[in-house]
C-alpha cells in the first residue's frame, strides 16, 4: 500500500511538471509569435512614414507632382493602416507613440505639398520634421522596450547621427531635422 501511495504522488508530481512546463513552453511560443508580429509591424510602420518623408520633402522639386501624391497617399494609407495593426499588439506607448507619428507625419506632408504647417500654431517653436523626427524617436524606443531589446532608450536621434561618423561635424542647428 504504501509503495502504491508513493507511486501515485511521484506520478502527480511529474504530471504537474510536465503541466507547468508545457505551459510555460505555451506561453513562451505565444509572445515569441506576438514579439515578430510586432516586430515586423514597427518596420513596416518605420519605413513607410520614411517614405512619406521623403516624398513630402522632395514634393515641391518633383517634375511629376501626381505620381509623387500617389506615392505619399500611398505611404500615408500604408501608415494608417500598419498603426492600426499595432493597436492590437502594442504596449500603450507603442501605441500612443505609433499616434503621434501619423499626426505629425499628416504635417510633414501638408507643408511638402503646400508649403505650410497645419499644426504651427500648436507647435510654434518647431517645424513639422523636427515634430517628426521626435516622435519617431519615441516611438523607436518605445517598440523596443517592449520587444525587451537591450538599452532599449539608446536609440541615436536623427538630429544625432553625425556621432555615428567620428570627425564628422555636427549639422547647425538650422539645418537639423530638413534633411534626410
């Protein structure tokens, strides 16, 4: 009897470890799958508000204006729709942050196509891609801290990036933020 009681708890004890560490095993796959979700969300979120920038900037040099307009609604409805996407995944700061990039990036295009901010009287002391590039910088670090990157606040400043390049100078502040 008592070698029968023995076996039944060394088998209830192995049948809670196999348990415990089947779901531990579970849960580690799920926020795997959450973790390249969003991931590959914030890239894609990243490189099309990129490219919104881009063409916002280079708008009024085009020599074809429409097919540069496709390409910026183009950019912009990819943008709205991969922050969406991040709704579903995104910690709040992503998700704030992911916010703050469309509504700065909706300025950054207004003032490319039609030379004027539509936000300056809210942001008097910035102009829109300085706006941007903050927000983006939030933004960066806030997907990163929580796909627990290391030093997940590390990330360079676009107005920084001279310190990549020793030696190089750094840009004046004039000039900081209007190029890519």
């Amino acid at each position: 009897m008592l070698s029968f009681v023995g076996g039944l708890i060394a088998a209830a004890l192995g049948a809670y470890a196999v348990t415990k560490t089947n779901k531990q095993l579970m849960a580690a796959d799920i926020r795997a799958r959450w973790d390249a979700a969003l991931l590959k969300h914030g890239e894609s979120f990243a490189a099309s508000t990129r490219t919104l920038r881009h063409h916002a900037e280079r708008f009024s040099r085009s020599e074809n204006q429409e097919e540069r307009r496709r390409a910026l609604d183009e950019a912009h409805h990819s943008m709205r729709l991969t922050c969406e996407q991040l709704r579903l995944l995104g910690s709040p700061r992503v998700q704030r942050a992911a916010r703050a990039v469309i509504h700065h990036a909706y300025a950054v295009r207004v003032h490319g196509e039609e030379d004027r901010d539509p936000r300056a009287e809210q942001y008097p002391s910035a102009p829109p891609i300085s706006r941007l590039n903050d927000a983006l910088q939030e933004f960066y670090r806030a997907l990163r801290e929580q796909l627990r990157a290391n030093e997940p606040e590390a990330v360079i400043h676009d107005d920084d990036l001279d310190v990549i390049e020793p030696g190089l100078p750094p840009l004046p502040q004039k000039e900081r933020s209007q190029s890519a």
